[in-house]
C-alpha cells in the first residue's frame, strides 16, 4: 500500500477555506498533519474555531495550532486582524454554518514552532498548502530557515501574473494583506523547495457551478448538505456582486492541483519577485531570471469537478461519470 502523502495546511478559514479542508480531510491518500491557521479575511479568534468546527464536524483528531494575529510589520505594536468580507463569508467567516465546536484539538503550540517540528520530523516528506496570507510561513523562515528549507513542496493560494488582482490593481489579496511575508518566502525558499502560486490566473478560469454543487447536496451525505449550504452564500453574494451564477473556490482549487495535478490545464515557470512599493505592493510580479516558481495558469474544469466529487462521495463514482464524463 502507497505510503500517504504528508500534509501541512496553513489556513484563514472562510467559505474557500472550508470547502478546500473538508476535501483534503476527506481524501484517503493525505496525512493532515496539522491545521496552523493565521489571520487574513477573517481575525484569529474567528478562523481558529472555524478549523476545530471542520475537524469536529470530521470526527478527526488533528492539531490545530493559532498563528499570528496580524501581518508582520504590526507583530509588538499590539494589533490585530479586523473582521472583512462579513458580505461574502458571513459573520462566523463560513457562510453560517450553524456549527458548533470544541477545543480538543487545540494545540498549545504556535503555528511557527509547529511546523518546524515537524518538518525536522519528517524532512524533505512535507507538502505545505497555503491558503491565506504568508505571516506563519515567514516567522517560521526568520526563526529557521534551514529547516524550512526541508519541505518537499509549498503550494500557495495566491497572487496573480496576468490578471488584475482582486484587492488592487495589481495584488490579490491574501499576497496583499502581507507582501513583507509573502517577499520573505519567496525570496528565501523559491530557490530550495518546489514552490507553486495558485493565483487568480488559474482560478478564474473555473467556475463551480450551481448545478454542481446541488448534484454535491443531493448525494453527498451530511458533507455535501454542509458544503452546499456554505457555497450557496458564497454563490449569491457572487451574483449580486459580480453576476456570476456561481462561485470560483480559490482554495479548493489550491488543494486539488496539489492533489490532482491533471486538473492543471496551463502552467508556467517564471522568475518571481513580490512587490512593495506603494502603488505595487503585493504584486507578484515576473522578473528576468530563470524561474523560481510554478505558475497555474488555467484549470481544466471537468477534471477538477471530476477529482472533487470523487474524494468526496467515492462510493458515487457511477453517477459522477455519468453526468461528468471524462472529456
């Protein structure tokens, strides 16, 4: 039997978030070996008890360790993250899930200290997924950056090369709300560890339908009726902000292209710099150099619709290639 692949995910729990953690904690190849969660959309009293929900909810017992409380540069001048996007994460960050939690998973380690103990744990076996800012990553990297440089991979939700971003003209958000971070990361460990940016170039191009997330409802047990009832939030407030009838799920698309790496349609090496000047800051910008990091650029829709419903509900795999066949 194929050992299972080692997972580390740092996270800011919303809507995405959760839809991407309950299929990672549902795919029988991955061994989740912690939830380090960081402030980003949401604070950190807000985000930590969304991820002990979802392993709650999974009956899993897996460490969930809080991060920082804010970006870097306002680590000491005790600040802390605001709650944004009460429109589109609603007022607990995942759609009113109406889910209670406990802390029995609640590690007294620090997000940081976590993640290095077990990379020196298990060196060079590590995939780290990302799907909020980068604090945790760079904290981890100012206090050891050697260790860090024993991940087997890092993909990230973030950034994007040739679409506008989503937060300004020129950055998406969770590169935005750290760029300090996010330069540490880049520029420390692009060159030792297979770094991937999940970004608005690749999501973009794939958007979850309703008629998907309803066949999700339907027939997926009491994980798809929490997972439709989460996404159908997210899916209004995409109408009635952008009138897109339906959703893009940038985190759940991070954690299939780590995964499921057929779901990856266009993809390209570049030479990446963050950015942060004023007018610039958080922008991932490609450089002259030989590249440093992979670039999704678009996602082969099928495939990932495929690769998510057939972690989630195995047992309806005839029904998924009945009404989504392979292309």
């Amino acid at each position: 039997m194929e050992e299972k692949r080692k997972i580390l995910i740092d996270t800011d729990p919303g809507i995405d978030d959760g839809c991407a953690i309950l299929t990672a904690l549902s795919d029988p190849n991955l061994d989740i070996l912690g939830i380090m969660c960081v402030a980003g959309n949401k604070s950190l009293p807000v985000v930590t008890p969304n991820a002990l929900r979802l392993v709650d909810f999974e009956e899993r017992d897996i460490p969930v360790c809080e991060g920082s409380p804010c970006k870097l540069k306002e680590i000491g001048l005790d600040l802390v993250q605001e709650n944004e996007g009460v429109e589109f994460h609603g007022a607990d960050g995942m759609g009113e899930s109406g889910l209670s939690y406990t802390n029995r998973c609640l590690s007294p380690v620090k997000a940081w200290d976590f993640m290095l103990e077990k990379i020196k744990e298990y060196p060079d076996e590590i995939d780290l997924i990302t799907l909020g800012p980068l604090t945790n990553i760079a904290l981890a990297i100012q206090k050891d950056r050697e260790t860090m440089k024993r991940l087997r991979s890092i993909t990230i939700m973030g950034g994007s090369f040739e679409r506008e971003g989503n937060t300004t003209r020129y950055a998406e958000y969770n590169i935005w709300f750290d760029a300090e971070a996010a330069e540490i990361v880049v520029r420390e460990l692009a060159d030792d560890v297979k770094m991937t940016f999940v970004g608005l170039d690749g999501t973009h191009s794939c958007v979850l339908s309703f008629d998907e997330v309803k066949f999700l409802e339907f027939e997926g047990g009491r994980r798809g009726e929490l997972l439709s009832r989460i996404l159908t939030w997210y899916m209004r407030n995409y109408w009635f902000k952008d009138g897109i009838l339906g959703a893009v799920i940038h985190d759940l698309y991070t954690v299939l292209c780590l995964t499921h790496p057929e779901v990856i349609e266009e993809e390209k090496m570049l030479h990446c710099d963050v950015l942060l000047d004023d007018e610039h800051y958080g922008q991932t910008k490609e450089t002259e150099g030989s590249g440093n990091v992979r670039a999704v650029m678009k996602i082969n829709h099928r495939a990932l619709i495929r690769a998510w419903l057939s972690v989630l509900m195995p047992e309806k795999q005839h029904l998924i290639d009945q009404l989504f066949p392979e292309a």
